[in-house]
C-alpha cells in the first residue's frame, strides 16, 4: 500500500523494494521503476528476467531511461516530440495515482499504456502521455516503455522472437503483483494503446500468455497484424549485412547499440506506415503468438475481454501531407496503386464519388487509411457481435488546423489524456483545440476503463459509433445522429457503403 505520511513525499512497498515518487498537482507521480532487469550484457536480445531487489527507498521521480531510438525525420520530429533519457534500464514505468489515499480507498481501476511509434520510436516519457488527468479522475495509470526495434523485434534462430512484446507481457505481470501498492485493483486492469501501441495490443489479446492479466483494451488507429518468421526477418538480415555480422543474436549482441542504431534507421528510413517500407512487425512464433492475432481474434481469443477500438477520419494525413506526398500524387499513380494493391473497381469509384472534390492523393490516402485500419478494426468488431465482452467503436474526426493535417493520425491522444495545454501537445493540436471535446473524450475514457461502458451503445447489427468531432457530420454522411456536449454524436453505420465495397477484396500480398 502507499504509504501516506503527511507532508512527506509517498512511498510504496513493490515485490522489488521500495519506491519514493511525488506529489504534483494533488497527484502521487512514481516514474522510472524497473520492472525487469537491464536488457543488455548477457541479457541482450534475451525474454526480460526480474529486476535485481534493492534495499533502502528507490528515488522514482524522473522518467527512466528510453529504449535506443533516433528522432522521427523531419519534419515530423516537430510534430511528434519524442525525448531521449540516455541509461540502461530501459524496462521501466510510471504510475499516476490518486492522492493523498487511505488504505480503505484500494480498488481503483487501472489503465496500463502502451506507446506508439512504429515500434522503432516512442516512449512513455513523451509528455502527451501524462497521466495527471487520469488520477485526478481516480484511475490509476501506468505507461511502460519496451524494447524497439531490432533489440526488441529483429527476428533471430538463436533468441526469441517478440522481445519487445515479451516487455509488456511482463510489465502487466508486474501490475498483477505490485499495483496494489499504489491503490489500484489488480482485477480492474485495461490495457490501452495507439498506433504500434494497438497492434501491440491484439497480439496480447491473443496470445494464451496474457490470461488473466487484463479485463478490458482499447485499440486506437491499429489493427491486428502480425508475419510469419520467414516473411518478417528482411529487415533483421539488410541491417545485419550493412554492419557485415551474421543475423543471428550472438553476432549483434558483439555490436554497439548505437552502431546497431544507425544500421536500422539507414534500413527502414524513407517510408511510413501507409506507403510501406522495411519495418518491424510481430512475429506468429508458435510459442507467445501461436496464430495469426486476426486468425485468432475472429476465432473468438480473449471473446471475454470488452474492448474499445477505432480511428481518425484521416489517419493519412500525417504520413502523406508534411512532406508533399498527397500533392505529388496523379491520376496515373493513382490508377497504378490501385492495380499495384488490388483495390477492386467498385470501391474506388465509391471513395471518388463520396469524394468530388478530392485529390487523387487524397483518395489514395482515404483508400489506405481504411485498407490499413478502419476495414480490419470493423471486421474485428464484426467478429466479437454476440461474444462474452462487449465491443464499442469510435472515430475522432476534429481536424487540427495545423498544416492542414485535419483528423490525423495521433492527434487523438491530447484528447483522450487531457494534455492539450503541453506545448508538445500543441505541436499538432495548435493552441486553441477545443478543450470541451478533450473533456468529453477523455471521460469516456475514464468510463470505459472504470466500469466498461464509453457512454454509446456496444457494437451490433445497427452498427454504432461514438463519433468525437465538432458535430456528427463528416462521419454520418447525411444519416441521423445523436449526442451533443454530454457525449459523443452516435452515428449508425457511417460511410457505410464504403465499408461494405471492400467485402470481396483480398490483398495482393
């Protein structure tokens, strides 16, 4: 339990040893526990081993190292702030927490985040991930950092695959066993995530090893998505042959990280998640993740979790607008990916003429934005009617005046944690996001995780969606909608004849 002294600075007791955080803001802050040992030495490209105990009280006020990571290329790095904290203990956490607290105020529910970042970026250090709203609305947060890249998903014969996913595995485990301490209910636990966050995020709820260890998920902008070993280890051999060592763990754990570093961002730099490029990806290994997580899920895995999942109205403005990909896009290249994707007739001619005014760029950002994430995460959803736990679905669709980047991609995220007025947030917000819809979404939020239920109806065969925007119209296309400044606008079956062109479509892959 916390250990609550009067004008001191809180403490709790872990399975570990004890930790002293602050008090910011009414709030018990506890940053950069360790949760698992230092990834490195003869633990590198190792599954994460408990950390060592300490004796004596653990000073946990700042962030903990972050995993070995380069800044996003510009000119997203200015629109995506991504901090650095130099060290080795990378598997670390934060918790957020109400205070001051009795021992009769255990309980509260939690919600454990997972970042984003194309598993090669990001930390729980990036600022819009402070949790001080959510404590102050009396849930306990915690956000973990996790091995990236090819330290935690290069795909090796003589380590095990999933590194990065074994992380959060283990940092939940550490939540079962130690958030107590910090007031929250081990049985109350939702784990949420955006991005590489949620793709994260389906492979946990489909792997047989999460068991127990959650209640409730929230997928924002990610699907299900994971490759065979054969399929997944390009990216480990290209950066492997650029620094001439075989591609197994034993030839580069001999090579520094920062080497290592630089290899992997020569090898997967120059694309982005919706034009496609060298990444990394979860791995279907046979042993964390034994199927496919879209197999898995749609057979029914974790059909007893309830789960909150949607996306933005334009996810890909972020990756095509900042450097002028969406201008650079003509008829012809655009009739060339669509052969290229095989994107079948019908659905193209819908999105144009849902769309007159649109660019070709814009209808080929439109196309991926629902190929890559609104189609899979709707079939999902398709896929768990009737089950156990109960499905709601969102879209964000305020669109941010800053670069003309509209409803893009993570711009949900200073709404759902409330942090609009941190500069960094406003890097993509702009100064002026309207704080009655952070309001509004993040309390949804704060509603799903404390008792299940965002405040529209779970997902069925009328098909509803909590629409957060300025009013229900882009996504309701002329359809009815309800809602207001208590809640979302409910929209039923948005863009729905888009949705349905795209039954027959197999990919090209």
């Amino acid at each position: 339990m916390t250990d609550v002294v009067a004008g001191a600075p809180p403490q709790a007791r872990t399975v570990h040893g004890t930790v002293r955080g602050a008090v910011e803001r009414g709030v018990a802050v506890f940053r950069g526990i360790p949760y698992a040992a230092a990834p490195v030495g003869a633990r590198r490209f190792r599954a994460p081993e408990p950390p060592e105990p300490w004796t004596g009280v653990r000073e946990a006020v700042a962030y903990g190292p972050t995993a070995p990571k380069r800044p996003y290329a510009p000119p997203l790095d200015r629109l995506l702030p991504d901090p650095a904290v130099p060290g080795d203990d990378w598997l670390n956490l934060n918790v957020w927490t109400p205070w001051p607290r009795s021992d009769r105020a255990a309980g509260l529910p939690v919600l454990v985040w997972i970042h984003g970042g194309s598993l090669v970026h990001g930390s729980s250090a990036v600022p819009v991930y402070d949790g001080w709203a959510f404590a102050r609305d009396g849930v306990v947060l915690v956000s973990v950092n996790y091995r990236l890249g090819v330290e935690g998903f290069g795909v090796l014969p003589d380590a095990p695959a999933n590194r990065g996913l074994l992380d959060q595995l283990a940092a939940l485990e550490w939540v079962r066993d130690n958030i107590a301490a910090f007031g929250g209910d081990p049985e109350r636990v939702t784990v949420a995530g955006e991005s590489a966050g949620a793709i994260s995020i389906a492979g946990l709820l489909a792997a047989p090893r999460s068991a127990g260890l959650f209640r409730r998920a929230v997928l924002q902008s990610g699907a299900p998505a994971a490759l065979p070993p054969d399929a997944a280890r390009g990216t480990t051999e290209l950066i492997a042959k650029r620094l001439g060592v075989p591609a197994t763990a034993a030839a580069l754990a001999a090579v520094a990280p920062e080497a290592l570093l630089t290899a992997q961002t020569e090898v997967t730099s120059g694309g982005n998640p919706l034009t496609g490029r060298h990444s990394f990806q979860l791995v279907v290994d046979g042993d964390l993740l034994p199927h496919d997580p879209v197999t898995a899920l749609h057979a029914g895995a974790s059909a007893g979790i309830d789960v909150l999942l949607g996306t933005n109205t334009e996810e890909y403005r972020l990756w095509f607008v900042p450097g002028g990909l969406t201008e650079r896009i003509s008829r012809l290249k655009l009739r060339l990916a669509l052969l290229k994707f095989r994107v079948p007739n019908a659905t193209a001619r819908t999105y144009r003429t849902n769309r007159p005014d649109a660019t070709p760029g814009e209808i080929l950002g439109a196309l991926a934005t629902d190929l890559l994430l609104r189609v899979p995460l709707n079939r999902l959803a398709d896929a768990r009617t009737g089950a156990p736990g109960a499905t709601y679905v969102y879209e964000f669709g305020w669109p941010t005046p800053v670069k003309r980047l509209g409803a893009c991609h993570a711009l949900e995220l200073g709404f759902v944690f409330d942090t609009l007025a941190h500069p960094d947030t406003r890097a993509l917000t702009g100064p002026d996001a309207p704080q009655e819809l952070a309001d509004t979404m993040h309390r949804a939020w704060v509603d799903f995780v404390t008792d299940g239920n965002p405040g529209w109806p779970a997902w069925d065969a009328r098909r509803p969606v909590g629409f957060f925007g300025q009013d229900g119209q882009d996504a309701r296309n002329g359809q009815d909608s309800q809602g207001g400044l208590d809640g979302p606008a409910v929209v039923l079956a948005p863009r729905d004849d888009e949705l349905q062109s795209w039954k027959p479509y197999r990919s090209a892959s």
